[in-house]
C-alpha cells in the first residue's frame, strides 16, 4: 500500500474535525477526498504532508510510518509533492527554475535532463524561458504540477488545485492534470468539493462528511449505489418519491411500479435525471417548471399530477417551453430506496 491512513483523529482546540478515517492507496492510483467546505478534507490532506501533527491514528507511506504515536517525520523528509490551490509560483524565477526548484541535489545533467523531461510531459518545453505573469492560469498549474513532480515523490497531494480556474478552462484541465499523473507513474491524492473534478481525475473516491469517510468507491457507484442519504444528495442530482412496498415485495412510486426486493415498510425513492425519460407516446403527463440547457441536453424540471417535482435530461433538440406538459416513462436500472428518517437500502 503506497498510502495507508489509520484510524485518524485530529482537532482544533475542541473541534474534532477528523473523526477515525481510514483509507488506503495502491501504487500509482489517484484517489480523492470528496466533500463539502468544513468536512475535514483539507485538514487530512495536511497530516498527511506532515503539515499537521495527528492526535490519534497512523498515516503510512511505501510502508514507513510518517505520523503516529511519537513518531511526526517532517514534511521535507517524507517525498511528498504538493500542488497547492493558488499554485505557489515563484515570480522571480523562471518557468524552468520554478520546475527545476527543488533539484539543485542532481548533478547539471541529470537536473537539465529531468527539465526537459517535465517541460515535455507538461507541454511547456516552449515556455521554459517565461515568466508566471507571462503565461495562461492553465499553464501555470501545468508548472505548479510539474515542480510537484519533479523530485519524483512518493504521493503527490493536490489541494482544490482547480478552483481558481473558470469552468471551461478547469474541466478541460482536469482531464490533461489526470493524464500527466498516468504518464509520470506517480500515486496522488486530490482534494476538493467538486464532484465533476473528482470523477474526471480520480480513480477511487471517497466522499467525507463531518469528518468520516461515508463511502470510498468508484464515481459509477456513488452515484448509482450510494451507501447513504447525504452521499445521494451530494453526489449528482436527483430527487426522492415516495414509496410504497407492494405485495409481490416490489416498490410502487407515483410514476410506476420498480422491480426490486422491497422490505414491507415505507421507503422513499431516489430517482436521478437519467431515470426518468421523456417519451411522447408515455401517458403519464408532466409539466415544465424550469429547463436549463447544456448544449446537448436539456436539464428539465417537471411538476408531477400530484405537485412533487423530478429532473429529466432530455436530448436538446426536444425544447419544450415552460408549462408545456410532456410525456415521461422510468427507466430506472438502478433502484435505491431510503428510509424516510436516516439510513438506506440499495436494491
């Protein structure tokens, strides 16, 4: 295990903000910690670079233990990258000396091959020679991950290293961060509170709340097997109907009848955009409240007979106008249903 991280508990003053996580991370997998502002998720990114001294718990790397009982290995001894959300640039130096910052060990051919090497995988081998303030915000996280990667690490941690971007340029990004991480072998950890950065980069996932871990899984099934309530209304879109146990053990809802393995108590039901679709011949009816469009697709929100509300995405060439009332059937692969009060059942 190239990270472990046991039982980890940490607190300011008397605020426990990290209450007994335990994850891990294989060699060369990248992994994110998922949550909401104040769940804790900076704060275990900190212990782990050894920023934070933990309380209780043990945080491993390649099977050495970094933080525990008397034991706290300080940040530059323990081969730890990190790209922090402002990027951290040097201005003074250049995009090559910025890259380069921490191998002044290496002899000068080995430093001005590992330059070069890194210039290439970053796509920056023609802007060695600028400035930062004389290149994009893109291409200066593209430095920012390149200097992380430099020394080689062990892990290589990244703190909400997108949010500083706008939104075409951060998820176009995303996918480019997660390509050179592949390519330079290296095993990373992400944190931030954007579901879309997480699944464009991440291999494993693990949503915090509260400081614990509620779930760590792949990004197909948090949002189509969520463990818990709040992971279901954090992760993705979606709405709850509710629902009631026939007796063939089935679930009925007000759109249909669900085949699932239903328990004989009232449950609510939770239906995603791609559940519910749009089908003109369908004859259950539905009104238009809102759409939002996103070029392909059009995000509807529709007023059932009984007034509760779903979300439908529908290809955008069907542009339906407010209070249009438009044919919708389920189709529904996935069925989750939650108690009403606190707890799920995937089914």
């Amino acid at each position: 295990m190239q990270l472990a991280v046991e039982n980890l508990r940490h607190a300011y003053g008397k605020q426990e903000v990290v209450r007994g996580l335990s994850f891990g991370l294989t060699r060369g997998t990248i992994g994110c910690l998922l949550g909401p502002s104040g769940c804790g998720k900076t704060t275990v990114l900190r212990c782990i670079a050894g920023f934070e001294a933990v309380q209780e718990g043990e945080i491993r790397l390649a099977g050495k233990l970094v933080s525990g009982r008397g034991v706290m290995v300080p940040p530059e001894s323990r081969r730890v990258g990190m790209v922090f959300q402002d990027y951290a640039l040097f201005p003074h130096l250049s995009v090559a000396d910025n890259i380069a910052f921490g191998l002044h060990a290496l002899p000068a051919a080995e430093r001005a091959n590992r330059l070069a090497e890194l210039g290439e995988l970053v796509g920056l081998t023609a802007a060695l020679d600028k400035f930062p303030h004389e290149i994009s915000g893109g291409q200066q996280q593209r430095v920012a991950l390149a200097r992380a990667l430099a020394p080689r690490p062990e892990l290589l941690l990244l703190d909400e290293p997108f949010s500083n971007l706008d939104v075409e340029l951060r998820e176009r990004l995303s996918l480019e961060v997660r390509d050179i991480i592949r390519a330079s072998g290296a095993t990373a950890i992400l944190v931030t509170h954007d579901q879309h950065e997480a699944f464009a980069v991440a291999d494993e996932i693990g949503v915090l709340n509260d400081g614990r871990i509620q779930q760590w899984d792949t990004a197909y099934n948090l949002y189509h097997r969520p463990a818990n309530r709040f992971i279901a209304d954090f992760v993705g879109q979606g709405v709850f109907l509710p629902a009631r146990a026939r007796a063939d053990g089935r679930l009925e809802i007000e759109l249909g009848v669900l085949s699932a393995d239903a328990p004989g108590t009232e449950v609510e039901v939770l239906l995603r955009p791609d559940d519910v679709v749009h089908d003109d011949a369908a004859p259950t009816q539905a009104e238009v409240v809102h759409k939002a469009f996103r070029g392909a697709e059009i995000l509807y929100t529709l007023r059932l007979q009984s007034g509760r509300k779903v979300l439908a995405l529908v290809p955008s060439h069907h542009n339906h106008a407010l209070g249009e009332r438009i044919g919708i059937r389920l189709d529904v692969d996935h069925v989750v249903a939650f108690q009403p009060e606190s707890g799920s059942l995937r089914l």
